[in-house]
C-alpha cells in the first residue's frame, strides 16, 4: 500500500493505492497524521486505486474523519470500487462519509 498527499487549495487528497488491510495500514496512518498535524481539515480520500480494505483501514479512516471532524473539517471519498463501497455499506459506514464517482467532485464539493 502506498499513500501520497496533494493539495489543491485547501483541500488535502489522500491517494491510497493497493490494499488498505494488515500492516499496510501503518503507511496510511502516516500520511493521516501528517495531515492532521499540518492542521489540514479538508481532505478528500482517493480509493481509485483502492482494491480493497479490512478493519484495521476502516478504523484508521474514521480516526482520520474523527481528527478533521475535531478540527471543523471533514473526510469526503472518491472512486471506490464496488468490493469497497460494499465494505462501507456493510459496516453502514457510508452513512459517515461523503462519498463521490471522481476526484475532481470531491474536491470542488468543500466548495
């Protein structure tokens, strides 16, 4: 798993790639950390590349969502794949989230 920041504005993206499950978490937290750190508070998930997820991403995403939420922030998704978009459904999940189709939606929706 690899995760990598960009800023646009104010809004942070968070791209994560591969599998956010086990501890490839670790890298994930991370980057999250550095993200609260820097007092950024709008930060929009990219999971295009997201193949999959397991408790320990889960947990690591809603602390991220509850850190920005401290802040008067927020966490918004983007690009889930169907096996993701499950998983958030499932866990009910996606009723915390902001979720959108593309990265370019996400963005432009802290408006």
């Amino acid at each position: 798993m690899s995760a990598t920041l960009t800023q646009y504005g104010n809004v942070t993206v968070l791209a994560v790639k591969d599998e956010l499950a086990g501890d490839e978490v670790e890298a994930f937290v991370e980057q999250a950390g550095r993200c609260t750190q820097e007092g950024r508070r709008e930060v929009v998930l990219d999971c295009s590349e997201l193949a999959g997820l397991d408790s320990r991403g889960l947990e690591a995403i809603v602390d991220l969502q509850n850190a920005c939420e401290g802040e008067l922030g927020a966490v918004k998704l983007c690009g889930m794949n169907a096996t993701c978009a499950k998983i958030l459904e499932i866990t009910r999940l996606v009723r915390r989230f902001e979720c959108f189709d593309d990265l370019d939606s996400a963005v432009k929706s802290f408006g």
